[in-house]
C-alpha cells in the first residue's frame, strides 16, 4: 500500500509517498533525509511517550514522566496504560527508574523532575 | 532600600538565561523575583520532548531543560524570590514587589531584566457567540490542570486554533482518554510546527480542519457541543457550511501574548508587531538599564531560542553596569541609531533597532514573515545595497527566521542611515 507522509526533517515538510512493501522506494522528497524518514516511519516508527503520575506525599500532586528511549508507535496506548496506573511515593529524584519494562517494551519510565517530600 | 546590581523581573526560562550569563560577566548581587511558587515558568507543565536540541544537543523534555537552568543559577548564588508578583518598575530603575513574608517592598537595581513572558489570547477576544459553560478552557491552562493537577478536562473536545500548544494538548488529551475530534484553524496555514502537526495530530488520526472556526458554543451549564463553520478569505464564515460537534470541552489555542503592563506603565517605546517593547541589539530598551529578552520582547516557537537572546540581555546588562556606574545618564545616550525596517513580507525584527555605537560583533535579528512563501529568499538592503540574500524553500509566520548582520554589514548601514529586510519573489500561497 502506498502511504502518503508529511516529512518532520525540517520547516519544509515535503509530501512523501512510500510504498510499504518498498520502504526504499520513496517519492516525494527534496532530500535523503527525507527518504530516511518514511523508511523509518514505514519500517519502525518510534516515538517518545511523555506523560505525568501522581505523587503520594509530595509537594506537588504530579510527577512528570517520559519513556527513556523511543518505543513502538503501536504500543504508545499500551504503555500509556501502564503509566496511568502508576502511583509512586516522594520523594522522587528526576532520572529515578519509576517502573522498568513499560508493557514489554523493554523500556523503562523515569521521572523528568524532581518532587520532594511534602513538609508536615 | 536594599541595592542589587541586576533584577531580573521573572524566572522562567529568560530570567534564568539572563541572570546566570550576567552573573557570568562579573555582575555582582543579582536578584531573581518569580511569581509562582517555583522558577523555571511554562516548562514546568511543557512534559513533552523536544527541547534543548539547540543548547544540549539532545532532546530533553521542558522540566528536564528548565531544571539544568535552576541548578545552574543556584550554583551560581543567584538570589530568586518566589510567591514574588512585581507591580511596578520605575525609570530610576527601583522595583516594588509583594508577597506573603516581607509584604510590600522596594529594590532599587543598576540594571532592570524584564523577563515576564506572556499570557495566552483569552475567549473574550474572540467574539463568540453563546452562554458562559464549564469546559472552555485556554489550552495552556489545561496543560497545567492535566499535567500538573492530574485533573481531567473532559471526555470529547475541540480544539479551536492550531497553535503549538493547542497540538500539543491535543495528543496529552488523547493519551489520557479524552476524544479529540478535531482541531479549527481559521487561518489557511497552521500556526504551528511541522512536526507538531504530524506528530500530535496525524499520528492518532486527528483532523486540522484550515480555514474553519468555532461559530457557536452551545450548552448552558457545561459545553454540549460547538458548531464550526468554513471561512472566506476574509475570514468571515460562509454561510450554510455549519456543522454541529457534540463535545464537553472546548480548547482556546488562539495566540499569546507578551505580557507588558509593567513596561508599558515604565513608558518604555512598544512595537506593535510583537507586542514587546523596542529594543537595541544589546536587547535594551529606550531606557537606560532596562533591557528585556523572551516571550516578553517577542513570542518565541523554541525556548532554545529564548534562553540564547535572554543570554545576550544578561551579558550586556552586566556591561552596560560597569560602563555606566556613577554616571547618572540621560536618555539614550548612544544617540538615535538606525531602526530596521520591515519590508515587504516581514511582519517584524527583533532587534528593532541598531544604535549609533555598534560592539564590533555580529548581531542575531530575529523576524516573523506575514504569510507562506515558497522558493523565496530573504534579503537585507541598506539603500540600493544587498547585504544578505539567503535562499529559503519555505518560509511560514509559523517558524521565526534569523539572519546575523557583521560589524562590518552594521557599519555600513549605520553610514547609509538605513537598513531594510524583505523577502524578495517567489510563489505566494
């Protein structure tokens, strides 16, 4: 099937068309960044997940989280699940490991801020 | 009255820049004063990535970027304030603040960093018609409800404007739960970027309807739906091209704007492009030792952006200190120097001004252009002189442009008495 893409590599955004039985064969774009680009997104997309989880005994309600590498693009929901199921306890260090293996992907979640004990 | 070198007015992104490259340059008791309860401003609810690919050569997500600043500037000693709300900055450079611990007081500076930011466009600018419904939020204002309250905003929204957060916003609602029906553009063109659209709107198959708007809210109590209509290209909705969306929420993402009271009320000179007072190339204002850098001065698309301009104010307010100690200095002693002039297809130019005494180094001018170009170039003329003439394939008011003139380019336009920016032919869309 051909599939039709908007390039991300630069302001440009060249309408790319790439056939997925061929993700070499890509058409559309004004560089090899370009053809790189739909190969991936054909082959293995990836994206960064980024969300927030709630913090029990915090200063703050909420704690900032990402996946610590890129994952799957058809597992975004799964590992968004996963995340939203999470509770973690303050204090929480920004970079600390909040759950390892996100949904199977191999990839862990870690904090992206700092949130400390909440003050009694 | 307690005296600093330097207070910086905000501590988000420009304040922390700002402060850190000055102190960086020898400024001495440097004072950050934050309205909210902790520095590092909008990053703080920006969760998603993309940030610092310019400054860290990686990408971090916002409270990542902001937190490398914070420890920076509390390395350095920087004082900040926080819970602190500045009401009133005087051309003699004193500060008035409150807050809870020391009540109303007074600072007096050599050098004042306007650092506010800005705020988002509200519903009441819009004109729509309709009740006055729970569920119509700005799209910053949800970010900081979903991101940083955990609170959920709705179960099926619109988003009306398609400005980065609006996009944004679009998929956190979506990986939360919370159906996005589609996002309304009422300009032919998004106001945001490329990879925004692609990576928050197509990735979950949610549509940018171009040239729509919200004509309706309906719903009295809470939003029971929107109805949409396409528009001309005056903007004006075309009639019988009505369509009702049931939804519970609906996102405002629909500009921002530069957050200037206080500059304003210091009857500093204002651009009404960016909304931000006029500046020199050392980011000063037409009042001595008052100089301004971020979303204050201009809105900026990257905060990599910010933090380098916010840098440069720092660093030349430090030296404008040690050049201008003991000397009580009358307005604008450089004299007039010359203003940029935005030619056609230019909306504006920061910097909106080169003064007479250049510093022998090069200067960044950053600029908006008014539309989409396609296989045009960008050219600065002093007179019949071309300076600059940069290719570009695509230009949007979507992206914000640099150019950087030489001391030398600078001089000469100094000599001619003048310098213009345009963007010279190509397909106009």
């Amino acid at each position: 099937m051909i599939r039709e893409l908007t390039c991300i590599c630069c302001p440009l955004g060249c309408r790319l068309f790439v056939d997925d039985r061929h993700p070499e064969q890509v058409s559309g774009n004004s560089c090899p960044k370009g053809a790189q680009y739909a190969k991936n997104e054909v082959t293995d997309p990836r994206r960064t997940v980024t969300a927030s989880v709630r913090v029990e005994g915090g200063e703050l309600p909420m704690v900032s989280v990402k996946t610590s590498r890129e994952i799957p693009k058809d597992r975004i929901f799964a590992c968004m699940e996963k995340i939203r199921a999470l509770r973690v306890f303050a204090p929480v260090k920004l970079g600390d490991v909040l759950l390892s293996d996100c949904a199977g992907t191999g990839v862990d979640i870690v904090a992206t801020k700092t949130v400390e004990r909440r003050m009694p | 009255m307690k005296e600093y070198e330097i207070v910086v007015i905000g501590g988000g992104p420009a304040g922390l820049a700002a402060a850190l490259e000055a102190r960086e340059n020898g400024a001495g008791e440097i004072l950050i004063l934050e309205r909210d309860v902790r520095t590092g401003g909008i990053l703080n609810q920006c969760i998603h990535n993309g940030f610092g690919l310019h400054t860290f050569q990686e990408e971090l997500t916002g409270p990542e970027y902001a937190d490398r600043f914070v420890q920076q500037v509390r390395k350095a000693g920087i004082e900040t304030r926080c819970g602190s709300m500045v009401i009133r900055v005087g051309r003699d450079r004193t500060v008035t603040y409150v807050n809870r611990e020391e009540g109303l007081t007074q600072v007096r500076a050599k050098a004042v960093i306007l650092a506010m930011g800005c705020r988002e466009r509200p519903r009441g600018a819009l004109n729509i018609p309709g009740y006055r419904p729970a569920g119509i939020y700005s799209a910053g204002t949800a970010q900081r409800l979903v991101n940083l309250e955990g609170v959920c905003v709705g179960k099926k929204a619109v988003i009306l404007g398609s400005g980065d957060i609006g996009l944004i916003m679009a998929r956190r609602l979506t990986l939360e739960g919370t159906k996005v029906l589609a996002v309304a553009e009422v300009m032919p063109y998004s106001g945001g970027l490329k990879r925004n659209i692609v990576q928050c709107l197509d990735d979950f198959g949610i549509p940018l309807l171009l040239n729509h708007t919200v004509v309706e809210i309906l719903g009295k109590k809470r939003v029971e739906g929107v109805v949409l209509a396409r528009v001309d290209e005056n903007r004006k909705p075309v009639p019988g091209t009505q369509r009702l969306l049931e939804c519970d929420t609906l996102l405002l993402s629909v500009g921002l704007l530069p957050e200037n009271e206080l500059t304003r009320e210091l009857g500093a000179d204002m651009d009404r492009a960016t909304g931000g007072p006029c500046v020199n190339q050392r980011m000063e204002t037409r009042i001595p030792g008052i100089f301004a850098c971020g979303n204050v001065l201009h809105v900026h698309d990257l905060v990599d952006y910010v933090s380098q301009e916010a840098a440069l104010a720092g660093k030349e307010a430090a030296l404008w200190i040690r050049e201008e100690s003991g000397r009580e200095t009358k307005a604008d002693c450089r004299g007039e120097g010359i203003f940029l002039q935005a030619g056609r297809g230019i909306r504006y130019t920061v910097p909106q001004r080169l003064d007479s005494a250049g510093n022998g180094g090069n200067v960044t001018v950053r600029f908006r252009v008014d539309g989409v170009y396609q296989d045009s170039s960008i050219a600065v003329y002093s007179k019949d002189c071309c300076l600059v003439r940069k290719k570009k394939r695509v230009l949007s008011p979507g992206e914000m442009e640099q150019l950087v003139l030489t001391a030398q380019q600078q001089d000469l336009c100094r000599r001619q008495g003048e310098i213009r920016i345009c963007v010279e032919t190509g397909r106009e869309q």
